[in-house]
C-alpha cells in the first residue's frame, strides 16, 4: 500500500490540474461570450452613427460663399448715435448702411451647395452687427433667394474682433441654413476695410462664409471610429490575458 501512494498522489494531482484546466476554459469561454455580446452592441452602435453621417453629409448644407459691400460704422454697439471716426473706434456696423453701397455675391466665389448662385445676386442684411465678443443671436443676419431656394445665415456669437488703422476683421460662428438641405454649423470672417479715406463712419466688407462640421446633433464621425476602434483593441488585449 505504501509503495502505491505516490502513484495516487501523482492520480489525485492530474485530476486537479486537468479540472483546474476545465473551469478556467469554461470561465474564459464565458467571459469571451459576454464580451463577443457586447462588442457586437458597439458594432451595431458605430454602424448606425456612421450610417447617419453619412447621410447628414449627403444632405447637409457645405462649402462657401462671399459677399461684397458697405456699411456705416458706428462708436456703440447698437448701431446707431456717433459714427466712429475710424475702424479702431468701431464696435458695430450698420450693413446696408448710408454708404449705397449694394451687398452682392462676389463673382466666382460659390462652392458647395452655393454652386450655380449667380454672380451679383443681391443679399439682405439684418443689422445692426456687433463687434462685442460672445453670444450674438441673429436669425437670418443674411438671406437671399435664388428661383424658389432661400439661402440664409443664423448668427450664434462673436468669436475674434481684430482692428487695425485701415482694415479690421471680424470672426465668428453661426448655422448656414438653405431650403431642402439640412442645416450645418458654420464660420464666418467679416473682413472691413475703410473706406472713407481716413475720416471715418463707411466701411467696405467682404463676408465668407463656410461649414466646418456635421449639421446640430449628428454624431461626428471620427468619434465614432475611434469608439470603435476602441472596442476592437480591447477585444484583443482581453484575448491574450485570457490565452
């Protein structure tokens, strides 16, 4: 009996190790099931969010278009009262202004939805225009209609007010709107140039504007790759811990 025991030991080990062996493959298996379940979620969730930007890319309002012409400035933000004397006394502008001046498309400035907008199309404005930083709501600081379309621009703030002696520029952001196409946030720069010769109150301006992103509350779509990736790397770093 004795010169048997290390043979039953050597049994009862075996057994051990191959039921050790079992319950981890079985622990893994399931550990694997619960993951392979919820990165099959994040597949579904990443395909759904990158099906709906592309979609909004389709449909959504893109590209550029400029505008010329004048406006009055004035010394308060309110566009009325004192006219400034120069751009650097300037904190606002009355767009269609005293100046006569016509706000127009500028020729061969159209891309993206604006493509076919004719050159010289008349634009009205919404004024008066603040030169103070922040929050800005105007509805439709700009719009003007080509055949049946309107084409527009919801100012939201005022991002970078820079003067100089003789030119100023004016930066901010706000949603580019036209009929038919979902809306898109967008950017735009007022760059002003004086226009009186040095004595103050007219300004001529040149107005670009242009989309940088997906429209309000569309997922973005790099984001969402990265999600996805994320969830992919994981898979494989839970794979060689469980190996």
């Amino acid at each position: 009996m004795k010169l048997g025991t290390p043979v039953a030991l050597v049994h009862i080990g075996s057994e051990k190790i191959l039921s050790s062996k079992l319950e981890k493959s079985v622990k893994t298996r399931r550990i694997m099931k619960k993951y392979t379940v919820i990165m099959a979620g994040v597949v579904a969730i990443a395909s759904t969010l990158l099906l709906q930007q592309a979609k909004a890319n389709v449909n959504s309002v893109t590209g550029q278009i400029d505008f010329n012409g004048g406006g009055t400035l004035y010394q308060n933000t309110l566009g009325t009262g004192t006219m400034a004397t120069s751009l650097g006394t300037a904190n606002s502008i009355d767009i269609p202004g005293s100046s006569g001046d016509a706000q127009t498309v500028e020729g061969a400035s159209e891309t993206g939805s604006y493509i076919g907008v004719p050159d010289g199309t008349a634009v009205t404005w919404k004024s008066p225009l603040s030169f103070a930083l922040g929050s800005q709501r105007i509805t439709q600081l700009w719009t003007f209609t080509w055949g049946t379309t309107v084409y527009s621009f919801d100012l939201s703030s005022i991002t970078s007010w820079t003067a100089g002696a003789y030119s100023a520029a004016l930066l901010g952001t706000g949603t580019l709107d036209i009929t038919g196409l979902t809306s898109s946030t967008g950017t735009f720069e007022l760059s002003l140039t004086d226009a009186s010769g040095g004595a103050g109150g007219s300004a001529q301006f040149t107005f670009a504007a242009s989309n940088y992103g997906p429209p309000p509350g569309v997922p973005d779509g790099g984001l969402t790759i990265a999600l996805l990736g994320g969830a992919l790397v994981g898979l494989q770093m839970l794979r060689r811990r469980l190996v």
